[in-house]
C-alpha cells in the first residue's frame, strides 16, 4: 500500500526534475561543448542537457595526481594507446594510457568490461574540439598547493575546480565536510529536490561564457 501511495509523489518529483533540466537546456546557447573532468561529472552534465559525449571522460574517474598529468597533456595522453591494467584488484575495468609524460590510471566504474570502455573510449577521444574545451575537476579531498598550481597553469582558458577550497578557478560547494561520502555531487539535495548537488554549480553559465559561478 506504501508504495501505491508513493508512486504519484514519486512521479510528479520526476516531472518536477525534468523541468528543471528543461529550463537548463533552454538557458544554453554551446550546444556541443567538450567537458573533460576527473570523474562522472561531465557525463551527467551532458547527459541532463541532452549534448552529445564530446569527450571520452565518461562514466570513470582518475585520481587527482592523475587527472592533473593527463589534462597538462591531453593533447598526447588522447593519442596514446590505452591498455588494460589486469591486476588491479579491482571489480571493474581499468586502463592505463602510458607515453613521455608517465602512466594515467583510468578507472571504468561503470564498463561491463575493458573492451567495451575502450571501444568509447576510442570513439569519443576523436570527438573533442580544442576550440570548445572546458576542464572540470573535483575535488572532494581537497587540492595539494602543488596541484593546484598545475591546475592554474594550464592552457586551457575554461577551467574549474569544484571542492570547499577558495582560489582562481575554485568553486567551494559546501559539501565535502562532515558526512561526505563518494559521489555526493550528483545526489539530489533532498527526496523532494529538483537540483543535484551538482546544480549548485552553474555549469550552464560556464559552458556559455566560462564563467565560474554558484547558482
């Protein structure tokens, strides 16, 4: 009976969500951005504003000493073969692209196996556009001084660091203090919410214009 009752409440939140990414879509004028980011971020921006994967960052994560070693280089760590890492230890697949620069360790949360995570990688490493690039880290632990300068030294004009910590390209979200756990970013901030944590961000403004800014 309990969950009779729920289903109607349950679909008019659905409704409520969608609209709200309705209204996200209507505000964007890029409609075919390349998001590169450390972990799902990107894939669920794209995928609420109905743009296509222009980026091969989806649906896995890297380490934060990784991402940054892979974005200082993109350009030749999207041209290097990527292989599969078989003793990882862990239950999913991962990949290690390896040139000059060092090894990236790519984790693949959300492939069924490493042949299908390389087959999109592969695929949607040939869609990015350098001309409508932007670059979006977070960083949940928060940003060694070391990092953080690489990340600001980047040549990328759109950039942006979601964490709690104040800098030139931070956003402090507010989320990652007591009682953070993995992936809080992209829960909805209530049962009744129709905006992500994520939302917080306004991802929409920094895709038309590159401005970093709360909504």
């Amino acid at each position: 009976m309990k969950d009779i009752l729920l289903k109607p409440v349950r679909a008019f939140i659905s409704r409520l969500r969608e609209n709200e990414r309705k209204r996200n879509r209507l505000r964007l004028t890029n409609k075919s951005p390349s998001i590169i980011s450390s972990n799902c971020v990107g894939g669920i921006i794209c995928h609420d504003l109905k743009i296509p994967f222009n980026s091969p960052t989806v649906g896995l994560c890297f380490s934060d000493a990784d991402f940054i070693r892979f974005v200082t280089h993109l350009r030749e760590y999207l041209e290097s073969d990527l292989t599969e890492v078989k003793d990882s230890g862990k239950e999913f697949p991962v990949g290690r692209l390896s040139n000059d620069h060092g090894e990236v360790d790519i984790l693949f949360m959300h492939a069924a196996d490493f042949a299908e995570a390389k087959e999109k990688w592969v695929r949607r490493s040939g869609r990015v556009d350098f001309d409508n690039l932007f670059v979006v880290w977070e960083s949940p632990s928060g940003c060694s001084a070391e990092l953080m300068e690489q990340f600001r030294e980047l040549e990328f004009r759109n950039k942006v660091i979601l964490t709690d910590e104040k800098g030139e390209f931070s956003l402090p979200l507010g989320i990652y203090g007591d009682g953070y756990r993995s992936g809080k970013i992209l829960f909805y901030e209530n049962r009744m919410s129709t905006r992500r944590y994520l939302d917080r961000f306004d991802y929409v403004r920094f895709l038309n214009s590159g401005d970093i800014a709360l909504r």
